[in-house]
C-alpha cells in the first residue's frame, strides 16, 4: 500500500509513471511519483466511497482491456487518472445534476499539472477534453478515445449482481446528507436516463456488457420506484403557507 492512500495496488503508481512518460514527461522520475501520489491522496479522501482509489484502479483496468479499440491509450489513462480528481458531493445539486465529480475542475487541474510535467500542450489539452467529455458520458462519433474512458467509468453499471449492490450502497453513502427524498428523486432521473438511452456503451467490445448493465438498471429502477412509493405524503401547505 502506498503511503498516504487507501487500499492503492502497488501497480497504480508505475502506471501512473509509464503513461506521463509515454506522453512526453519530461521531469526527473521523483516529480512524476510526487504528483501521482498527490493524485492518489485526493482519491482517497475520507468523503468519497464509491469514488475511490479502487475506483480509479477499476477504470485503468477497463481502459487496459479495450486499450485495442484506442488511438492514444496513454492519454486516455491520463484522463482516467483526473477525472474524479476533484470531488464535492456536499450539495443537493452535486448529486441531481452529475454527481460529486467536478470535470472542469478535474480537466483544468489535469492541463496545468501536465504541461507542469513537460508533457507538451496539445496533449494536456486533449487529455482535459476527455475529462471534460465525462460530464455527459457521450463521446462524439468516432472519438475512440473518449467512447473507450466513457466506457470503462461506466463499466460497474454492468458488474455481477453483488458487486453492483454495493456500488449502489457506496453512491448512497457519498450523499447520505441528502434527504430520502430528495435522493431517491435525484437517482430515479438519472436511472431513468440511461434506461432510455439507446446504448450504454460505445466501443465494440464493452457493448457486451450492456445486457448485464440494463438488468442492473431496470433491477434497481424498480426498487426506487418501490420506495418512493412508500414514502409519505408531503403535507400540502395552508393558504397562508403558500402566500
């Protein structure tokens, strides 16, 4: 375990070195931990538990196992590497609109600590376009690159029953400050977009996944809609309430 980071394979930090290097890094070696390691203390942050260093390590996984269908694999690692850099699930509006994941902040973080490293701008540039493209998980046809990061964040939609339970479980906890309520509202909206989406994945390989995705989906769309059912009803405001 890295110092400073929780539950972080030994793995995750020569990977990290590889891709920055395979980017054009320029910096002494030591430099590139020292951020990546800054990278990973912001990953493990006591607020987050769904947005983990595990999740960080599932994603580079995913983005390994369709690194064939990529022009750039290293910059899409890079991507995968900032894109929940900089999380804030504390308001109701964080979680109703696209989560706790700040993309533009991530993106912007992610360009300045690239160029910082010596990796020339065009690729920091396109490294913060994928982050960015994050916010709406719908790469631009023909963007490989972005259809394979989208894919691999969005992978635990088609994890095996169990495991996707506790996804469900870990989101929760990132915002049990929000009410019931309001949460089962904010879930139903977003579960309710991607049922209605005409395809979850966009790489060939991870369209396999999508069956399993859309059981898990429609599974647990249909137990929040079962307990929003049994919520009470919210009083109706008198006359003088209402003014």
């Amino acid at each position: 375990m890295l110092p400073g980071s929780v539950d972080a394979p030994q793995w995750l930090m020569s990977s990290w070195i590889r891709s920055c290097q395979a980017a054009g890094a320029s910096v002494p070696e030591a430099d590139l931990r020292a951020t990546g390691q800054a990278l990973l203390d912001r990953w493990s942050e006591p607020t987050r538990f769904y947005h983990t260093v595990k999740h960080l390590a599932d994603v580079l996984s995913r983005v390994d196992e369709l690194a064939e269908e990529t022009h750039e694999p290293d910059l899409v690692r890079l991507a995968a590497w900032y894109h929940g850099a900089i999380f804030n699930a504390e308001t109701r509006v964080a979680y109703a609109t696209q989560g706790g994941e700040d993309e533009v902040a991530s993106a912007a973080l992610a360009r300045t600590e690239l160029v910082g490293m010596g990796i020339r701008e065009q690729s920091a540039e396109r490294v913060s376009q994928l982050v960015t493209a994050l916010a709406r998980h719908k790469p631009a046809p023909g963007d490989f690159d972005c259809a394979v990061l989208c894919d691999a964040d969005m992978a635990i939609l088609a994890a095996e029953p169990q495991r996707y339970t506790c996804y469900v479980r870990d989101i929760r906890k990132e915002y049990e400050h929000i009410p019931v309520r309001d949460y089962l509202a904010a879930r139903h909206r977003i579960l309710t977009k991607l049922v209605n989406r005409k395809s979850l994945f966009s790489s060939p390989v991870a369209a396999s996944w999508e069956d399993a995705a859309r059981q898990n989906l429609a599974g647990e769309l249909a137990r929040v809609e079962k307990e929003i059912s049994k919520l009470p009803a919210e009083p109706v405001p008198s006359d003088a309430e209402a003014v």
